[in-house]
C-alpha cells in the first residue's frame, strides 16, 4: 500500500521541458502497468483549451511535463492510449476531452475516482479536495485552482497544488477498488467508464446541442432547420477564430432570432434583446440559412427530433414521486443517486435506465413503472400514506 504523502512536505518531483526528458521519461515507464494524472489548462474564451501542464505519477515517482515548451506529446499520449496501463484520474473526463480535442487520442484502461465515489457514498460529484479530505483527514490548497497556469516559471505555491492533484491517486485507487469489490461493484464502475473510451462519447454533435435546448420546442419546421444550422455555423466559427460558442453567439440570442426570422429583418431589429451590430453584420447569413431549401438529410434529422408532449399535473406529480423512490433505493444502497438518473433523463424515458448496472440497481419493479408510465394517486390515512397507480 502506498504511503499516505503529507500535503506540507516538499515532494521530490522531475521536471520533463526537453525532448531528451520527455523520451527518458518514457523509457523509465515502459513497463509500468497503471499511471495516475492530471492536467492544468486555460478554457476561458478559448475554443481548444491551452494546456499548461501535465502531472504524472507512476511507481517510479512523479513528473512534471510540460506542454508549454514540448511541441511532440506523443511518448506520454502513447501512454493515455496504451491499454495495458490503467490510467487514474479524478473528474478525468475533462482531461480526456481536452486530450481528444487536441490530439485526437482515445483513452483506453482508466479508473476514475469521482465516478467511484459515486458508487460507494451518496455524493456525486465531489470535488477532488473534499474526497482527499474525507478519505485521508487532511486539508489541501483550493486557492490555485484559477491561476495563470500560462505563466513561467511556476511559483513554488502553483507547484505544491499541481503535485498535490496526483500524489493522492494511487492510495485512493487501491482502497476505492477494494471498497468497490467487497460491494461487487467493480464491475459496475468499469462499465459506466467504459463510455470514456468510446470514439462516440468525444464526436461534436449539432444535432445534441439542438435537442438539449428544450426552446426548440416552440419553433415550427423551418425555424428549427434554421436553428440546427446556425448552430452549425457558429461550431465552425468557433473554431475558426478559437472562440467559445457563447462568445460567437450566445445561445438566448440565437433562440431569440430562431422566433424571429419569420417576420424578416424587421421583426429582428424589434427585439431590443438583439443588436443592430449583429443584424447589420450577419443578416446575410442568416437570410440564407432561413431560405434555403431543406434537404433530405435535414428532413431525417427533424424525424429524430422526440414530439413534445407537456406532462399533465398528474404526470408531473408522478414523475416526481418515482424520483424519489429511486432516490431511496440509492440512499440505502450507498450509492449516489446524482450517478444513477436525472430527472430529465428519467422524463425522457432514457433507455440507459433499463440496462446494466443501472438496471440491476434499480430492479424490475421500477423500470416496469418507467416504461409504463402510469400515474399514481395519493390518499391520507392516519399515519399512512395509500398511493395507487392510477388507470
């Protein structure tokens, strides 16, 4: 097991900035069999991220890589992608996404803590700070989690927080999958990880975004053609100028011209809420795609768009009901309940409820409730509660 480290202590460290190191550092780790990491980056009015540092440990210590001055990754991406080396991370989905966004890389063989305390506490998500804290009763450093990562040389305060973000993962992956296998639970958290891996699970999809927007519901035919492809638009735009999507448009304007485009650009210059810049600027643009022909890949893409159906206060009630009962189950079961459904995945009648680990959990009785989405009623009775399903 490993030695629990002290969050004050000065943690011996290497610091991999040349080529030459980079190629040491993975000659030392060629034949290692799990690594732990994590990443520092600058998302802010960035479409890619800029990732300022890499911190790895492995049993042959820890290292510092980084990516600021290195233009080549490869030797340590080679590693992300290797499935013969687990990789430990916390919240590591951010890291992956970044990782897959500039480099086009898939991870392979990770375990992840924050998902794993989903599945041994009722708290998920936790922060990285509160698990070390919970698990070893020590405090660490918050205040460096916002701080120029860009700048060098890094200060020897940006420099304890990095360390401390990785020192703590394999201690925590050792007792979390001994927890996870006394529970028989392991199982259950390499298939909810194994979506991390999936191509899919990294693919820019328009069609997503759209259907995330619940507003798309109050357009007609055309206007949400129009909204798909400008949200279309602003992706490729966002990219192109290395922009965040809210910074080329944010999303209430562009659903706010989506209601418009029908009364022209005149209806658009009498909403205060959308400026004459814009319009003078993209009216063009918007013109066209509100105008053009719908084609035949547009008209399949609207087939896929789920029919709103508004739940009747009843419905509602019901939904709300079975919610909690759900919640129940997890509270008792000592499973975070934020891991297992949402309530709006659970209004959508998400068909990842009636399948693995989830499925198992949940048991028969509540996934035949989901499908058949009965109502119920509720009666008062002295110091008893009747609830019916209702026909």
């Amino acid at each position: 097991m490993a030695q629990t480290p002290s969050p004050t202590q000065s943690q011996p460290h290497y610091y991999v900035d040349t080529p030459t190191q980079l190629q040491a550092f993975a000659q030392e780790n060629q034949a290692i069999t799990w690594l732990g990491f994590d990443t520092e980056f600058i998302s802010e009015k960035r479409f890619y991220p800029m990732l300022c540092l890499i911190q790895v440990i492995t049993e042959h210590g820890v290292y510092l890589i980084d990516p600021m001055v290195l233009e080549d990754l490869t030797p340590f991406l080679v590693m992300v992608e290797n499935p013969a080396i687990l990789k430990i991370t916390h919240a590591g989905d951010n890291d992956y996404r970044l990782l897959n966004m500039l480099y086009g890389i898939y991870p392979k063989n990770l375990f992840d803590t924050q998902i794993a305390a989903g599945f041994l506490s009722n708290t998920y998500p936790i922060s990285f700070q509160n698990l070390v804290e919970k698990e070893f009763r020590v405090s660490l450093n918050k205040s460096f989690a916002v701080t120029d990562w860009e700048a060098r040389p890094i200060s020897p305060q940006q420099l304890d927080y990095a360390l401390n973000d990785v020192l703590y993962l394999p201690e925590l992956w050792t007792r979390m999958t001994a927890q996870l296998e006394s529970l028989n639970r392991l199982s259950w958290l390499q298939e909810e990880i194994a979506k991390l891996e999936a191509p899919k699970y990294y693919e820019s999809d328009t069609m997503k975004d759209f259907l995330k927007s619940t507003l798309n519901t109050q357009l007609n035919r055309q206007e949400r053609i129009f909204l798909i492809r400008l949200m279309a638009w602003r992706l490729d735009e966002a990219k192109r100028r290395n922009a965040t999507k809210e910074l080329v448009l944010p999303s209430k304007t562009m659903m706010l011209i989506a209601k418009s485009m029908s009364q022209g650009q005149a209806g658009l210059r009498q909403n205060r809420m959308i400026s004459d810049k814009l319009i003078q600027n993209h009216w063009d643009l918007f013109s066209r795609l509100f105008k053009t022909t719908i084609t035949a890949d547009e008209e399949a893409l609207l087939k896929q768009i789920p029919k709103w159906r508004e739940e009747s206060p009843e419905q509602a009630l019901s939904s709300e009901f079975l919610y909690l009962l759900i919640r129940d189950r997890c509270l008792k079961a000592r499973i975070a309940h934020t891991i297992v459904v949402s309530k709006s995945s659970l209004r959508s009648h998400d068909s990842s409820l009636d399948s693995g680990w989830r499925k198992e959990l949940l048991g028969e009785s509540l996934i035949q409730w989901m499908k058949s989405q009965k109502v119920v009623s509720f009666e008062m009775l002295d110091d008893r509660c009747l609830v019916k399903f209702v026909d």
